[in-house]
C-alpha cells in the first residue's frame, strides 16, 4: 500500500556516499508507477447485478440493498485493494427489520479460514478498536460471537493492544447466523491454486525504485 501511494521506496542509492550527501537533498522525490498498473486493471471492472440461484435476472431487492449501502464505491475500493495488497473482504451483517449492511474490510483486520480439503468457508474474523478496547467479531456456519480485550501496553503515548491472542473474553452472549453462511467473502488476487495471492504491484515496485534513482542522479549531474 505504501508502493501504491508513493510514500516508501523513493530513492535507493547504489553509494553509501551518495546517499549520505544527498539523501535529503531529493528527499520527496517520487515517480510513481505502481498506481497506475494497480488502478489500470480495476478501472476495466463493473458491477452489473446480482443473481440468485437458478434465476436469470439480476434480483431487484439485492439491488436496493446493494444501493443503500453505497456497495458500488465500496467495492471498487476493495478490489483496488486486492490487487495492490494482495486480496482484500466484504462483510454482510444481517440487521433485524432492517436492510443487510455491506461493507468492505482491510486485509489487515480480516481473516478467512477455509476447510482444507473443500476449501469452503468455515469461519471469518473482524477485528476493529477505539481509544480504550480492540473488539472481535468471529461468524461461523451457525453462531456469531463477539469479543474484547483492552489495550495494555503503551507505545508513544498511546495505548495498543499485545501483538497476539490473550486477554480475549467474550463480550456478550453468542448469537445464532442467521444467514447459515460465514458472513466475511474474500477477494484473492491472482490466485493459483495455493494460499498466497499476487499483487499486480510486485514486480513494479523495483522498476519504481530505479526510476526514481535515475532522477536522482540525472537531476544532481544537471544541477
């Protein structure tokens, strides 16, 4: 993500001495090429509709749904994050009386677990914080369960949770799925056929950097 958005891998210098006298010099200096091959292919991607099983038609409730959701942007901003990141999640929350809610996860606070031999879903997680707690929401086939845990350590002044799994409790009673699916879909990008997705960016990334070395060096011969 950082590639995509041209904040990290400006300038790497082949000289150590280079570096050290002009490294602030064309500190900023950035020719991005990632976000162009990473928007080119997702750009070419619509959403046309919704069909349920043995229809032909794209079905008009899920179209309203999809609608009041603002489900459009959100995943054009999903795939746009599959191919840069690697794949990326939508989440379907059923409410009682009320319209589903669609929204669009990062990869780095979403999970699926998948049944190794089938490769169906068996179990998604969510994950999201405020000031004080990091929160867990785990969907199975039949029950969904939320969790909490406060964040402890202190880091720069503000308060993070521990880098792994303790001091989760439950935070109120489990619930039935409605849905008798996991909830969380991901999207994988360039998959074959094992569990380690492509980014479009990859191979990029090096060409960006020498790009951006030659600027350097053309620009201090000039100057």
């Amino acid at each position: 993500v950082a590639y995509y958005k041209g904040t990290e891998g400006r300038l790497r210098f082949v000289s150590d001495e280079f570096r050290d006298y002009f490294a602030k010099r064309f500190d900023g200096l950035s020719d991005n090429w990632c976000a162009p091959v990473a928007q080119a292919p997702v750009e070419r991607m619509r959403y046309l509709g919704m069909r349920l099983p043995d229809t032909q038609r794209a079905d008009e409730g899920l179209m309203r749904t999809w609608e009041a959701n603002d489900a459009t942007r959100g995943l054009s901003e999903a795939l746009l994050m599959m191919v840069v990141a690697r794949r990326s999640f939508a989440l379907v929350s059923p409410v009682e009386g009320e319209r589903a809610r669609i929204t669009f996860e990062h990869p780095d606070s979403a999970i699926v677990d998948y049944d190794p031999i089938t490769r169906q879903r068996r179990a998604g997680l969510v994950i999201w914080q405020d000031d004080a707690n990091e929160y867990a929401e785990l969907s199975g086939l039949q029950t969904v369960t939320r969790l909490r845990r406060p964040k402890l350590a202190v880091v720069g002044g503000e308060r993070r949770v521990a880098p792994d799994a303790r001091e989760w409790q439950l935070n109120g009673d489990p619930r039935r799925n409605p849905l008798g699916a996991v909830p969380l879909v991901e999207f994988r990008n360039s998959q074959l056929l094992d569990n380690d997705p492509a980014s479009d960016i990859e191979v990029v990334r090096s060409i960006q950097d020498t790009i951006n070395l030659v600027w350097a060096y053309l620009m201090n011969a000039l100057d």
